[in-house]
C-alpha cells in the first residue's frame, strides 16, 4: 500500500509543483511542456520526481508477469525521460529577448537527445495508462477466451463477478477513467502539435494534456492504494464510517 501511495503523491503533486516552483523561483516565462521545466530552476525537482518514480515503479511486485513487464518499462522509460532532455527552446530574438536557457539553433546532438526523450516519455505514458487498466482486472482470464476476450479481459474490462460488491465496482469504474484520461491525453498531446503556433503560444496545450495525464495516472494509484481511506481515518471530522473488514478474496487481488 505504501508503495502505491507514494506513486499516487508523485503523479498528482509534480504539475503544481513545477508551476508553483517556477513562480516563486523564477521570472522567466513559464515551458510550454513539463519537460521544457528541465530548463528552469526546477530542474532537479522534475529529475528528482522521474528518477524515484521510475525506481518504484521497478519494484512494484504486480498481479502477474504483464505487470511486471508493464512497470518495468514505465519505470525505465520515465528515468529514461529524466536524463533524456526534451530539446530546448530555439530563439533567435536576441540575447536580451530569449530565456537563457534557448538556442539559437538545434544542434545534432540535442535534436537526437530530444527524440529519445520523446519516446521514452510516450511509452511511459502508453504504460502508465495500460497499468491504470489493469487495476481493474479482478482476476484470472477465464479459459476459452479469444484474443479480442483476452485483451478485454487483461484491460479489466472483462464482465465483472455478480457478487462484486459495489464499492469495488466503483472504483474499477476510477481504473478505467484514469486509463482513458491517460490515453487520451497522449492522443491529444500528439495532435496538438498540428495546430498552428500561434494558438500553441497562447495555450500551453503539451503542460495541460501532460499535467492531466499524470494526475490522472497519480489518482489511480491513490485509489488502488487505498490513500482517501487512509486520510478519512485520519480526520475525524469527515465523519468516515467504520471501516469494514475486506474479504479474502479482495485481499489477493488488492496485493497487485
């Protein structure tokens, strides 16, 4: 549970702390991209963030093999987008008129840097929203399934078990949510790119589709790790209910 907490504390907190970093911090305008906060006073924040992400997502012990392999990746591919730099802003306005950290040109080396890091953040995302998934599946395949029933299935969006209680109903229906956020948002953010740039200048389209994809990916860790529970226990105020022992069965699948 610990582990799935501090994942979830990570993906939600890292977008409002980049902002509110580079606000305080800085004076600069602010990266049109998280990645583009590599370039700021928040540098070490933003590798620091990727590195311990990635190394808990390596160690996270999954229901079965495709989650491993499926943490695995995504943790190697976030460490992957830490030391990878996205390539840094091109201006040619001036010294006095461009960020510090710009260039006045792309050289060889940075637009080759800034390609792997372009993978290695889109497969993170890719895995991230696959793993939000996953959370959903309860169980184990059932046999005779075709590969379209297996995919489903392995998706957790298999047909659920008639004595599911609702409260688990509800969050595979958080699971699913924050798989298809995160999917989409990296569907999005790939098409944003064909707009015209003066409506990308306005809008900082790539933060806005990265910052929910995380929050997303961050929320459905803090469900699978029960985080809410654990600050409504916490709280007496919020007037949570007693909570109720959970059933064997449910602590199996809880220990993906």
């Amino acid at each position: 549970m610990f582990l799935r907490q501090v994942v979830g504390w990570i993906g939600t907190l890292l977008p409002v702390v980049l902002l509110v970093g580079v606000a305080i911090s800085s004076t600069q305008s602010r990266p049109d991209s998280m990645s583009g906060y590599y370039y700021t006073d928040m540098r070490n924040i933003f590798v620091g963030a990727l590195c311990a992400l990635g190394v808990f997502l390596g160690a996270y012990d999954g229901y079965d093999n495709v989650d491993r392999w499926i943490t695995d990746i995504a943790g190697l591919c976030a460490i992957g987008v830490a030391f990878c730099p996205t390539k840094p802003a091109v201006c040619s306005a001036g010294a006095g008129a461009c960020p510090a950290s710009s260039v006045t040109r792309l050289s060889t080396s940075e637009q080759a840097v800034g390609d792997i890091h372009l993978f290695f953040a889109a497969v993170t995302f890719i895995m991230l929203g696959l793993m939000a998934l996953r959370f959903a599946k309860g169980g184990k395949t059932p046999p005779g399934q075709d590969l379209m029933g297996q995919i489903r299935y392995g998706l957790g969006f298999g047909r659920p078990n008639a004595d599911q209680p609702q409260r688990y109903r509800g969050e595979n229906f958080a699971y699913h949510a924050s798989g298809i956020t995160i999917l989409s948002c990296v569907i999005l953010a790939a098409l944003s790119n064909l707009l015209p740039a003066s409506v990308n200048a306005h809008w900082p389209l790539l933060f806005i589709f990265e910052a929910v994809a995380v929050f997303a990916f961050g929320f459905s860790w803090f469900v699978k790790g029960r985080t809410m529970e654990g600050i409504r226990t916490r709280i007496p105020w919020i007037g949570a209910p007693a909570a109720r022992p959970v059933p064997a069965v449910r602590q199996l699948q809880d220990h993906r």
